[in-house]
C-alpha cells in the first residue's frame, strides 16, 4: 500500500486563486512529520512547509498553509494569492520516527504538477 | 553556504562502465540519503547512512553501492550501469534519524545508453 496518495497528477489554476494540493498518507507509527517541497523546472528539492504528528495547530509559512486532518489521515497543502512563480511540481512527504523498522527518510508521494494561468 | 553539493551534475555512460556520484554537505548533518527520480514516480530511496559509519538499504537498493567517507561524504557507486538507472539522482541530509526536513542537492542527471 502507498504511504503517501497524491490523487491529482496535474492542475490548472488562475492567477490569485487558491489553490489546494491533496495528500493522504498511510502510519501506523504514532509519531512522524509530513512534508511538502516544491520542484520548480529548473529541479531543485524545496522545503515548503512541516506539520508534526502531535502539532495541534496547522502549520502556516507565508502564503503556505497545511490543512492538517489527521482522524481522516490527510495534510493539504493550501497555496493563497497564487502567482505564476508556484508553477512547479508538488510533492508531499512523510518521516517516521519508528519507520515500522523500515528505511529512515523521506517516503514521497508521485507529486502534483501545478501550472498557474495568468 | 554550499549545503549538499552533488557532482557530477551531468553524465552519460554506455551499458556496463561503471561510475562514482559524489555527495557532501557542510551543515555538520548526522544523517545522509541517495534518491532517485523517475518521471511519475516521485523520488524513491536508495541508501542512507544514519551516521558516520553505517549505511543501510532504502527501497531501491539494488545495483548500487555506498560510501560514507566521514561525516560531510556520502558517495553512490553504480558497478555495472543498466538502463534502468537512468534517472536523476538527489543526495540529501538531514540533522538527525527519524526527524526533521531533508535538505536536498542540486541532482544528477545521469543517462545510460
């Protein structure tokens, strides 16, 4: 089973719209963060964005927001004012501090390719 | 403020030669990662090195190998390329096992004909 769903392979969205990224992820380890990172054309990794487990609030950096549902296991990414400059693929991620005694790091999702239309 | 810094950026082996991708950062990270990426596949892990002295297995070991050098290198080795392995190949760092961000390199596009 995928840790980490991302169910939309690509988005068109207008200038100035928010846009929501969906990601779904699959722990049974009670402790671990979610992730997202941005991957511009030009392919460097991006830290957007963090969100712990145990983290009451959303997490929130600039125009980036996490929309944190953890009974319903999903961690959106909200963008605000998009600009042409989010053009990029998106991936979500996950840690796991037990890693269920499998690999450490960063298990990724396919990612969302995000396209704004002026 | 270097970061990771991957080498060689570009590279293209015939079937069979073998080849070295080298990694260092300088953030003093206890924990270091070889990805690769595919289209459509997200990036996937080959090795990580949890600290100075240890390497283990990520999901896509096979026909790879790894180095930790010391605590600022962490190299990946392809004995006998394929075309399969063709991809592009990020090293990342992380300060410590099991918490906290990635810090990625910049990526190696390597193409075996």
């Amino acid at each position: 089973a995928q840790k980490i769903t991302q169910t939309q392979p690509g988005m068109f969205v207008q200038e100035k719209e928010a846009v929501t990224l969906d990601c779904t992820y699959d722990t049974s380890d009670p402790s671990y963060g979610l992730f997202w990172y941005k991957q511009p054309s030009s392919g460097e990794m991006i830290f957007l964005i963090y969100q712990g487990s145990y983290d009451q609030q959303n997490a929130t950096e600039g125009r980036y927001s996490l929309n944190f549902q953890k009974a319903r296991k999903s961690a959106n990414l909200v963008i605000s004012a998009s600009q042409l400059g989010d053009s990029a693929m998106y991936f979500c991620a996950m840690r796991e501090l037990y890693s269920g005694g499998g690999a450490d790091g960063l298990t990724f999702g396919k990612g969302t390719h995000l396209i704004i239309q002026p | 403020n270097a970061g990771v810094t991957q080498t060689p950026k570009f590279q293209v082996l015939k079937t069979g030669q073998s080849m070295t991708l080298q990694c260092a950062q300088d953030m003093n990270h206890n924990s270091m990662y070889w990805y690769r990426q595919d289209p459509g596949m997200g990036l996937r892990l080959i090795y990580y090195s949890a600290s100075e002295g240890t390497t283990d297995k990520g999901e896509v070991p096979n026909g790879y190998n790894v180095s930790r050098l010391n605590k600022r290198e962490f190299s990946l080795r392809l004995e006998s390329a394929a075309p399969s392995q063709t991809s592009v190949y990020f090293c990342a760092s992380s300060e410590f096992i099991g918490a906290g961000e990635l810090f990625f390199g910049e990526g190696s596009r390597l193409t075996v004909l």
